[in-house]
C-alpha cells in the first residue's frame, strides 16, 4: 500500500471559481481493519480537474 505523502498542487494549477466540495480530515477504516483513508484533506473548486487512478475494482467509485 502507497503510503507517501502527495504534495500539494501549486496555486496556479488550481481553480480559481467558488468551492464546490471541501473534504477535511475524512478517512475510512473497512470492517476488517484495513484502512483505506486516513486523515485525508481535499478542497475542489470550479474549474479544477480531478482524476481518480487505480486498478479495476479497488473502489475508485464508491
């Protein structure tokens, strides 16, 4: 499991509209103890792109 920080994008490639969605502190910990988030901050503004990655069927939709 990936366990490195992302840094953070600069100002520039950011939207610069309202925000949309702000995330702050969200994790997800799974019934068998597997954590799949912890701790995570996420801002998405009006004319940002988002991607999500990851092999098929590791929940990038749910």
């Amino acid at each position: 499991m990936m366990q490195e920080k992302v840094a953070q994008a600069p100002a520039s490639a950011s939207g610069k509209g309202p925000m949309l969605l702000a995330l702050r502190g969200v994790g997800k910990v799974f019934s068998n103890g597997v954590t799949a988030l912890s701790d995570v901050d996420l801002t998405i503004r009006e004319g940002d792109f988002l991607s999500l990655l990851g092999p098929s069927g590791c929940g990038k939709s749910t």
